[in-house]
C-alpha cells in the first residue's frame, strides 16, 4: 500500500520540518523529533520550510527561495507514513530524507 505521506503529496524530500504540533524542531536531536512526530494525537500539523533553488537569467546566478507551509497529517491505525528524516550534519535541523510510494 502506499505511504500516507506520498499519497498526500505536500511533503517532499529535503523539505525541512520546522515545527510539528507547534513544537520547534529546530535545534532538536533524532530522537526527539521522532517522539514528537509519533505522539498520540490524531493529527500531526507540520511547518515545513521548502527551498527552491532558482535561476536568475539577469545575473546567470541562481538564488534560493524559501517557502514555508503548514501540512496537517491524520494518523490512524492503518497509516502507513513511508517517510524516513534526519538530522542534517552541515546545517541544524531536521530534514526529510525520503518519502516511499510503499
């Protein structure tokens, strides 16, 4: 069967998980942003920061956008989320690593 999340759609990898249910993920390890992500509420409410990297023909540079968005996730007993994160080893935060069909 296929992953909540891909069926959804919205979240993408190296999409950036700001916040989940108004908890700042920001600065936190592994382990704590799965205990935030797998709390017991039905509805998982994501801040995502999505980067897109554009180019600018004027300058023959590129320059980044930065685009920010709440996803609401409902989890129940036969979702299947299919998503792995983790922490990123240059930058602080926490980053969607892959979202599986499966």
């Amino acid at each position: 069967s296929t992953g909540v999340v891909a069926r959804d759609g919205r979240l993408h990898a190296g999409d950036q998980i700001l916040e989940a249910n108004g908890q700042s993920l920001r600065t936190c390890t592994h382990a704590q942003a799965r205990n935030v992500l797998t709390c017991s509420t039905p509805t998982v409410s994501l801040l995502i920061l999505r980067g897109k990297v554009t180019p600018d023909s004027l300058r023959g540079e590129q320059t980044i956008s930065n685009d920010q968005r709440v996803v609401h996730l409902l989890k129940t007993e036969e979702s299947n989320w299919s998503i792995s994160f983790q922490l990123n080893t240059t930058q602080p935060g926490i980053y969607i690593q892959n979202v599986a069909s499966a």
